[in-house]
C-alpha cells in the first residue's frame, strides 16, 4: 500500500512541469514566512528540494539574510542524518541521492535540541499530518527527538485521505500547500 502510493505521488510530481512547480512552491514560501512561528525561529531546518518536491532552494537562499539556516546530511551507514548550519549557498554540494549537502569543510554540526522549527518533506501527508516518505525512515529517527515544531510542505495532490502508519512514523504539526495551511495538531 505505501510503496503504490510513493510511486503514485511521485510520478505526478515529476509531472508538473518546473515553471509550475516554481510558482506554487513561491506561494507556499509566502505562506510560510507568514507563519508567526516561523517568524519567532531563530533556528530553522530546511530539507533541500530534488525529484520535484516542493522547491526549497530560493526559500533557504531567503532565510539565510534573516534565520540561522540548518540543512541535513544524509549517513548511508545507519539511515540517520546529521545537522549542519548553513552560511552560504554556495556551500553545498551533491551528496548521496542527489541532494544538496555542505561540502565537507563547510559543515558546523549542531543539535537537534537548538533548532527552533523543522521543514519536513514527504511524499504524501493527510490531514493528520501523517507522513510518507521515502521509505528509509531518516526523518522519522530525526523527528522523534525533537521537541521543535514541524512543517511538512506539499503540493494539494500530496494531500492524500490516509497514510497508514507504523509506530515509528513521526507526524508533522502544520502541513502548507498552495491553498490552505492545514493545523495536524494544537502545538500550532
């Protein structure tokens, strides 16, 4: 049932074109940074966008003038990630799966506990906040030792009407889209 429904989600995200893909992922940004709580983080992870996820990349390059930006390594070995601050764009590199990571002689570890606020993403969500992702369960493992509030960021057809869950799935607190920002739970 989830890997039909991965293959689904990600087979129509391919399918937006990239100009598309750029505008909504623009008004989902505004939304965002509207957020009063992402207004109050000081410290802010941000996954970095590949495969047709809602578009990350000018959103980081935006935050970085005003926020401690943190982005994500990915460790093969053990389906974890590790936390980096980011200070300049230019640091990051492709990594393993093809997503932007710091180049080795950039990266400034940092604790989960210091963030203030996570940028989620997924493959699907419902409105429970219920995420699908990969299937490697690296943000799950991240997710349950944190405290920090969650924002799963998605386009309208990621918003599916359930995602089963297993007892390691971490839900997300606020889900954004294009059209609505949708409260998963009252930490919002």
């Amino acid at each position: 049932m989830k890997e039909k429904l991965r293959k689904e989600i990600k087979q129509k995200r391919r399918n937006i074109s990239k100009e598309e893909n750029r505008k909504k992922s623009k008004e989902i940004k505004e939304k965002l940074f509207g957020l009063k709580e992402y207004k109050d983080a000081k410290i802010v992870l941000f996954y970095v966008s590949y495969d047709g996820e809602v578009f990350t990349h000018e959103l980081i390059k935006e935050a970085l003038d005003d926020k401690k930006v943190v982005v994500p390594i990915s460790n093969k070995k053990d389906c974890s990630l590790s936390l980096s601050i980011l200070e300049f764009w230019d640091d990051l590199i492709e990594g393993p799966y093809r997503i932007l990571e710091p180049k080795k002689d950039c990266i400034k570890e940092i604790s989960i506990d210091e963030i203030d606020l996570i940028v989620v993403p997924g493959v699907a969500f419902d409105e429970n906040g219920n995420r699908l992702g990969h299937g490697k369960g690296y943000y799950d493992r991240l997710l349950e030792k944190t405290k920090a509030k969650t924002v799963g960021l998605a386009f309208e057809f990621q918003i599916v009407k359930n995602i089963p869950t297993d007892r390691n799935d971490v839900p997300v607190d606020l889900i954004i889209t294009k059209d609505r920002i949708v409260k998963c739970s009252d930490r919002f």
